[in-house]
C-alpha cells in the first residue's frame, strides 16, 4: 500500500460550507445544510419511536462527501442511489434523477448528479464561475482537496461498520489491518 499524499493548499483549511442534495437516497426532494466551520455530531431520532435512531439517514448525509468528491457510494447500481422505492409488485418506483453538491469555503461547487439508465455527471464550479467537467473536474478536485479517493478513505474517513469491524477483530488481523495503514508491510 502507498502512503498517503497530503499535500497543503492554500492559506487555511478547506472545509465544506454547504451540502445539496436532490433525491439523494433516504432524502426525497431537496435539501440543503449550511455549515460553519465547526466539528458537529450527526444524530437522529424517529418521530414515532424516539428510542429509534437507525435507517434514518445518518451515513447517507455523511456519504454525500465521497460520492460528491469521487463518485463513491455503497449502493450496488449506480441508480440506486437515486430515491426509490419497490412497490407492492416488486417493481422499482422512484425519482428520475438525483444530485449532490458541496460548496467549499474557497467558493468551488462540486456537483455529481444522475438521470437513471444515463452516466452520472461531474461538474466542479470554480470561484471564478469557470467550469471543469468530467475527467477534468475529477483531477481538479484532487489537486484543490490534495487527496485521491484512495488517501481520502485512508486519512479521513471510515465506511459505516469498518471500525465496529475492527473491534471486533482478532488480534493478528488487526495488526495486519493497521500495518497496512502505516505501510509497514514486507
């Protein structure tokens, strides 16, 4: 495995001020959070059952940040992602395109969205309101983040289970996991 290459950019830190979304899984419709620059926590609970905290779109909301940046997303299609249903027939129902967009705080907007059975779009809007689209948006985002999709999950990130995971493991397979993180291997 290789070592992550973080690289510093600018004059502070680059932290997202805003998330969009447009039928992103759970999330029906659109809907925005505006962010400060602050660490927050991100807690559910369900209105008829407020002991309830699960399948209310906790890591939803959070995996908006690697789907945005790299196109990354734990559904088994691409249109999965995409705000559905399966009806009483066992036919898929749901919206007919979807989108996530992140502002950062040095003004560029980062947008992938969707229209089923087409490709999904990237589109990073830079301060300027220039455009980069596509392949060209995808090696601008790492330059401006200064991560690729691969330092990304290795330096900032963790799967939803990965570190219950972990816990869990024995301890052999643990050292190996975090030998492997620290590139100690042979």
């Amino acid at each position: 495995q290789s070592r992550p290459t973080i690289k510093p950019r600018g004059n502070g830190p680059l932290c997202i001020t805003s998330i969009r979304l447009m039928n992103w899984q759970r999330f029906q419709g659109p809907h925005v959070a505006n962010l400060e620059q602050s660490v927050y926590a991100i807690t559910a609970e369900h209105e008829e059952n407020p002991g309830r905290s699960n399948w209310l779109g906790k890591s939803s909301l959070l995996g908006t940040i690697p789907f945005a940046l790299y196109g990354w997303h734990t559904r088994s299609k691409e249109d999965a992602w995409i705000s559905g249903w399966v009806d009483e027939n066992g036919n898929e129902q749901g919206e007919n395109e979807g989108g996530v967009a992140i502002t950062l705080s040095d003004g560029c907007v980062i947008q992938r969205k969707r229209i089923r059975k087409k490709s999904t779009k990237l589109a990073l809007k830079r301060p300027d309101g220039s455009f980069a689209h596509d392949d060209e948006a995808q090696r601008e985002i790492i330059e401006r983040v200064g991560l690729t999709e691969a330092d990304f999950f290795s330096t900032s990130f963790f799967v939803q289970k990965s570190i219950g995971q972990f816990v869990t493991m024995q301890p052999a397979k643990r050292q190996e996991l975090i030998s492997g993180w620290l590139a100690l291997g042979p």
